[in-house]
C-alpha cells in the first residue's frame, strides 16, 4: 500500500468517528465534517499526482482495487457465468459469461483475484491456467456465433507458471488464443483494470480497442523479473519500472493501447461507482452494432491496428 494511503485511512476514519459521536451525542458537528472531508479530498488528489511507475504498480497491485466481478456487477444487467473448457475442468481465475449491456447481450471475461488469502488460493493469485485460458476462448467462439461483442477485463500477474499448467499445454493455449482472436468475427474490447502481465494479459488482449484505467499497468513481465532477468538483481525493480514504460500514459505514447479512462481522485478503489460509471459509459459509445454489421471491415481494421505497431530502422 502507498505510503500517502495510510493518511488517507486515518483521516477517513477519524471522519467516521466523528460523525459517530455527533450522532451519539446528538450534536451539530457538520462544520468540521465538512472542512475534514474537503481536506480528504485534496489528499486523494494529491496522493496521484506525479506517481512513479512504481508507484503505479504498487497502485494497481493494491488488494482493495476492484475486481473484474466487481466492475461486472456495476456495469452490467443481469449476469450469468458459464463455467469450463470442455477439456479439463473450470479455472476460478478467469470468470465469464453473458450479460446485457443496456439492451445489447455481450460476452464477458474477466481475470479474477481474491481479496484475502483464501479467496486468493481459490483464484490461484488470479494467474490462469490453460484451462482458463480455453474456457475465455470458447466463450469468445459462442459470441462470434451470436453476434455478441466481447469485453474482457484484464488484471493478472501472468500465466500460472507452474508444472501442471505447463503440463496441460500452458504455451499453446497462449498462442491459440491470440490466433484466434486475431481472426474473431465479433467486435473486441479488451480493458487492463489493475495488473496486466505477460503472456497472461496478452492472451484475452488481442482486441479491436485496448484500454486502461489511469493506474494500471501493462507489461512483459514484472517489473521484479526483468531486473532478475537483465541485472541478476531483483531490488533494482524501480529501475526497471521504468525503463520498461508499464504506464498507461508511456503506452498510449507508443500507440500500443488506444485510450486512458481516468480513475477518481485517489484511484479506482476510492470510488467504485465512479469507475465502473465511466466503464460503462465509454462502452456505450463503441458502436459495435456498425461493427458487426461490417464485419470484413472489423478484420481488416483489427489487422491494420496490430501492423503498424513498432517501429524499425533500414
């Protein structure tokens, strides 16, 4: 947790005692309330202003930042998961399923993490297996046949990258995804929510549209790795971060994703209605029945979005 959060937290309870023994004594404190929560909320303001890469990461990586069920249950009507791959078994961290999105039915996938360790050991950290990664698939394939768009939210560490994950074809479940995607005859919007890592986030990202909240991030790997990977030194982490551009802001500079949607003062956890009130709201101006009344025109477009990233010298 940031440092600047912990201020946050006792002001915000000290606010909450106050109003508490206002009531109990059943006096008029609304005076004072009001120029605490107006300091509150400068705080909140200051908190996310000019946040390292790190800072970021650490941000996104925060156990009280909303989930995908919890943006699923704000933004959309009437949700019903669906459950496995048809192969192996059901993997609890990716979730998905059909909703409504005001009065169009879409598909929607989401990596799920816990709030405590329980729920995380259940999620298995939110990093999928291949099973996970078949189930997201599968759903996608029901959605072309439906015509219904998909919207994946995307909040992982990375792949599981355990023996048995790997045993069940981990890799090419990874690759599969991102072939088929590539050719999805269905409109795509793909959302980095909190932690987008490696091949994990990549392969429900392969998307029409890719976009991230204000504080999350977007990356190879862990930051943590690559410097155990590059340095053999894992406590240059913050170095890093930042050369490795995870940011919403460095990566929209890059044109590797093609939209920012700002979170509330403080960030996303501050506020979830907030957050999951803009979600929606930039959802609903894709114009995704054009999309799928065009649908030649959505591959090419989708084609032409992946080759012109990059850049080379001759």
């Amino acid at each position: 947790m940031l440092e600047r959060e912990k201020d946050i937290n006792e002001l915000r309870n000290k606010i909450e005692d106050l109003r508490k023994f206002a009531e109990e004594k059943k006096a008029d404190f609304s005076a004072e309330i009001d120029v605490l929560e107006a300091r509150l909320e400068k705080m909140k303001a200051e908190t996310i202003v000019n946040l390292s890469p790190m800072d970021k990461l650490t941000l996104s990586r925060m156990v009280e930042r909303p989930t995908s069920l919890d943006y699923i249950d704000k933004v959309f009507d009437g949700f019903i998961e669906l459950h496995g791959d048809r192969k192996f078994g059901d993997d609890p961290s990716i979730v998905g399923g059909i909703a409504r999105l005001r009065d169009m039915a879409v598909t929607v996938i989401g990596q799920q993490k816990g709030r405590n360790t329980k729920e995380n050991v259940k999620r298995n950290f939110g990093m999928p297996n291949p099973e996970g990664f078949r189930k997201a698939l599968r759903l996608m394939k029901q959605a072309e046949k439906f015509q219904r768009p998909v919207i994946c939210f995307i909040d992982t560490p990375g792949a599981d990258p355990g023996a048995g994950a790997e045993e069940r074809g981990q890799g090419e479940a990874i690759a599969r995804n991102l072939m088929e995607m590539v050719n999805l005859r269905t409109p795509v919007i793909s959302i980095v929510i909190g932690e987008g890592g490696s091949g994990g986030a990549l392969a429900i990202s392969v998307a029409d549209e890719i976009w991230m909240l204000e504080h999350s991030i977007y990356a190879i790997l862990s930051p943590e790795g690559f410097a155990s990977i590059l340095w053999k030194d894992s406590t240059r982490a913050k170095e890093a971060a930042h050369k490795m551009k995870i940011t919403a802001q460095d990566l929209l500079g890059l044109g590797l994703i093609d939209k920012i949607l700002p979170e509330p003062p403080g960030g996303a956890h501050t506020n979830l209605e907030t957050m999951a009130t803009v979600i929606k709201e930039e959802l609903m101006r894709v114009p995704f029945k054009t999309m799928l009344n065009d649908r030649d025109g959505l591959l090419d477009q989708r084609y032409a979005k992946y080759r012109k990233i990059g850049a080379y010298l001759e």
